[in-house]
C-alpha cells in the first residue's frame, strides 16, 4: 500500500505518514487506531516493543 493510499484510508495526511515512517513524529493513539484500522490489524501491531 502506498502513503497515498494509507493517506486515504486512514484519514491521516500522507505527509504525516511519511515523518512517522522515517522516525521524525510519533503519532497519538487515536492515528495509531486509524492506521490499524486501515492496515487491518490491531494498534499493537503497530507499536515497537520496548
């Protein structure tokens, strides 16, 4: 799936995206629920373990 398209479905912009893949922003819990959703998985999927 491109930024584009994640962009889209998520309903977060895809220069977001973009800063949160390359490490430059954090995003909050309810975007983190919003790609989940987009993605297909749960948020703790989307979450690096510490």
């Amino acid at each position: 799936m491109s930024q584009a398209d994640l962009a889209a479905v998520s309903g977060i912009d895809r220069v977001r995206i973009s800063r949160v893949e390359r490490g430059l922003q954090d995003l909050g819990v309810v975007r983190v629920t919003a790609l989940a959703a987009a993605l297909d998985c749960v948020p703790g999927d989307l979450i690096k373990r510490l």
